[in-house]
C-alpha cells in the first residue's frame, strides 16, 4: 500500500494538468499553445484578455519552474534507483519530493483556474466551466498534444 501512495498522487496531479490546457491554444516553446484556448471558445472583451493573458504567463512561468524541478528530481530518483546497495528510504524520499511538487503544481494550476473564473461574467463562467469539465472528463492526453509537466514519458 505504502508503494502505491506516490504513485496515485503522481496519477492524480496529472488531472489538474489537464486545466492547464484550458487557457492554453498556436504553441510556445514547450508545445503549448501561444494564446489561451478560452480566447477562441468565449467572447471577452479587451480588458479580460489583458487579465487572462497576465494570469496566463503567471501559470506558464510555474510550470517550467515545476518542469525544471521534476527533472532535477527525475534525474536524482533514476540515480537512487540504479544506486548499488539499493537505499529505499532515498527512493522513497525522492517520490514524496515528486509527488509533492506536482501537488504544489497542482495546486496553482486549481487557483489559475478559479483567477480565470473570477474574470469572466456569470454567461461566460458557464461556458468555460464546460470547457474545463471537458478536458478533467477526457484526461491528461488531451492537454494540447503534449505530456503534462511531470509526466512520465511515453514508452
């Protein structure tokens, strides 16, 4: 049981990648989309674009923070791993490291959600309330074609 517990948290925090993708559509350097996918789904005024735009590079800038952080730990759990005798406290330690920064990514992705939320009017909170409910229903794959930070590579 006890082994399963960094696993399900690392399932888990894939979920809440997925909203990232909600306010995310053309592709930046990492693959995500240049502007927010909101932008082309729900009319906002200039002032909304403005707002959504800044909380956009606000989430972007702790996500490759999160990204750069989960392959520093990806890199020390690969070298706990293959570490003659093996120490599983050291892996275990690492895991919980992992599973909590993606709880900490996680976290912020939920509060850009609910900041996007709080810009819209009660109209357009329905229609991207839809739009989030679409991609948590559909899963981490649909996260604008590419792997959600923190993911594990595709075998």
């Amino acid at each position: 049981m006890k082994r399963l517990v960094p696993w399900a948290l690392l399932a888990a925090s894939l979920a809440a990648n997925v909203a990232l993708g909600v306010t995310v559509s053309g592709r930046d350097r990492a693959g995500f989309p240049s502007e927010p996918l909101i932008f082309s789904k729900v009319n906002l005024n200039a002032d909304q674009r403005a707002r959504i735009s800044s909380l956009r590079a606000e989430i972007v800038a702790h996500r490759d923070e999160s990204e750069r952080r989960l392959k520093a730990l990806r890199g020390e759990l690969a070298s706990e791993i293959a570490r003659e005798p093996e120490d599983r406290s050291a892996v275990d330690s690492t895991l919980r490291q992992i599973a909590d920064s993606q709880a900490r990514f996680q976290v912020a992705v939920v509060d850009h959600v609910l900041a996007v939320r709080a810009v819209l009017t009660p109209e357009q909170r329905s229609a991207f309330e839809g739009i989030i409910a679409h991609h948590m229903q559909a899963g981490a794959q649909t996260h604008c074609g590419t792997e959600p930070p923190g993911a594990l590579p595709s075998p």
